[in-house]
C-alpha cells in the first residue's frame, strides 16, 4: 500500500475555492495519509488577489492547528508556497521565520517582476530558449537560498506549451544537481493536468534523472477547490515507481523524513 501524501492545498487564505475544512472530506475519501495547505504568499509591492495577506498569516497557522487537533483520521501539514524573488530573500525569511510550518514550497511565477502563468502571451514573439534558461537558473538560485523544502513545478514553463528548440535534458540535469546540492526536494504536480499543457509538471520524459540525482521526490495536486485533491495520483504515483524512486519525502517542523514507496516503515535521511 502506498503512503500518499497531499501537500500543495489552497484556501480562501489565497485563491482557492473553499476554507481549509472543506477539504476534509475529499482528503478521506481519496486514501490520503496526509494532507498539507500551502496557501500562495506572494511578496511583491501592493496585495495580490492570489495571495495570502501577510497580515493574515498568524490566523491561517492557528485555524490549521485547531484543525489539526479536531481531526483524527488524516494528518494535518502546515505550509506556504511562496513566490522566490532574487533579492528578496531577507524579507522572505523574515516574513516566514516564527511561524509554525511544517514545510515551505519554493515557487517561480514570475521573471523579472512579469507572470508567465497568467496567459500565453509573455511568450509570443520572444526567446523561448532564453525564457526557459532563465526560469530554470531561477529556480536554481531558490534552492541555493536554503528558504524552501521543495519545489513547486519545477517546470512551469512548459504551461502554454511552448518548447525550446532543442533537447532540454541538459536544464533538468542542471537543476537535479542543484536541488541535491542544496537538499532541496521536487514535487509531481498533477494540476497541469488542468491546464493547457495537460500532463504533470515536471515533464514526465526528464523524471529518471531526478531520481539519478537523488533528488528527493512527493507528490501534490495543486488542488485549488476539494474535487482536485489526490486527482490523478494513481498515474502520478505509477511514474515515481517506474521511474525507479523507492522513497518518498514527507514533511513536520521544517524536517524531511523519507518513507518507503510501499508505505511499510519509515525511514530518515
């Protein structure tokens, strides 16, 4: 039996559909052993419709820890995914260093200040190669910060379904190396599934060589509103095994512990 895990949850705190209680019900019925809320905190001048306020972070960790304490048939995890700017690391730490998390997710939604999530046209008419180097080289300066646990699709880039001209193995080579550098881990993200690139995030072909890289792996539904949790985890869960992961990371009080594929005992790395 596998020991699946949901850690990439969003509320009302950020943009997601329903308050963190109105995902319990899913979690149950989906066979999750732990489900994790990583509402967006998104650093940038002015407020964000898609994030969480800042002023509201003390009150999002204690309503999961009341929730934590209610609830007994799943495991309640306490995380941000938060959005990585070069040079504002200080203020990422200081904004998340007292808080209660179990994890933080590092993200990148954004190059030089400019969304490549919000529709395809940051890419028309430009240098796919260099937006795709760029976004890469970024992710890898969030995993050198020592901010993030893990990664949110690692490549999501590939949104719009752009491609570079060339074989991109080199990029995700680059970044495996990196993420075990620096002890980082990956997520399969099944929400791309939902999007227009329909498949998971990161590109299914390049998955074998974070695995060579021993880089640590979970597996997450992005899941906006309670029908998305766990969805198309079965075929997410399949690629990990094919691709010849046999552990899985999961997460409490900022520390990573490795469980078994087949979920029998864990073990620490």
């Amino acid at each position: 039996m596998i020991y699946k895990t949901d850690y990439h949850i969003h509320t009302r705190y950020s943009d997601g559909s329903d308050w963190p209680e109105a995902y319990l019900p899913a979690a149950l019925k989906s066979g999750i052993s732990e489900i994790g809320f990583a509402d967006h905190l998104t650093l940038m001048d002015g407020q964000k419709e898609w994030s969480i306020d800042p002023l509201l972070l003390e009150e999002y960790c204690e309503r999961l820890l009341r929730l934590r304490e209610t609830t007994a048939d799943v495991v309640i995890r306490i995380g941000l995914e938060v959005d990585y700017f070069p040079g504002k690391e200080e203020l990422i730490l200081n904004t998340i260093k007292d808080l209660p998390l179990d994890y933080v997710i590092g993200s990148v939604h954004f190059l030089a200040d400019k969304a490549i999530d919000l529709g395809p046209e940051y890419y028309e008419n430009r240098d796919i190669d260099a937006i795709f180097d760029s976004y890469f080289s970024t992710i890898e300066e969030a995993a050198a910060t020592s901010l993030f646990d893990f990664i949110a699709h690692p490549d999501l880039v590939r949104m719009f379904r752009y491609h570079t001209s060339h074989d991109p193995s080199h990029l995700y080579r680059r970044l495996a190396k990196s993420l075990h550098q620096h002890n980082v881990g990956f997520e399969i993200n099944t929400n791309g599934m939902n999007k227009p690139l329909s498949d998971f995030y990161p590109d299914r072909r390049f998955l074998h060589i974070f695995r060579e890289e021993k880089v640590s792996v979970c597996v997450n539904s992005d899941a906006h509103k309670p029908s998305r949790v766990a969805q198309y985890f079965d075929e997410a869960y399949s690629l990990v095994i094919n691709a010849g992961f046999t552990e899985m990371a999961t997460f409490e009080n900022r520390e990573k512990t490795m469980v078994p594929v087949s979920g029998a005992v864990r073990t620490v790395r």
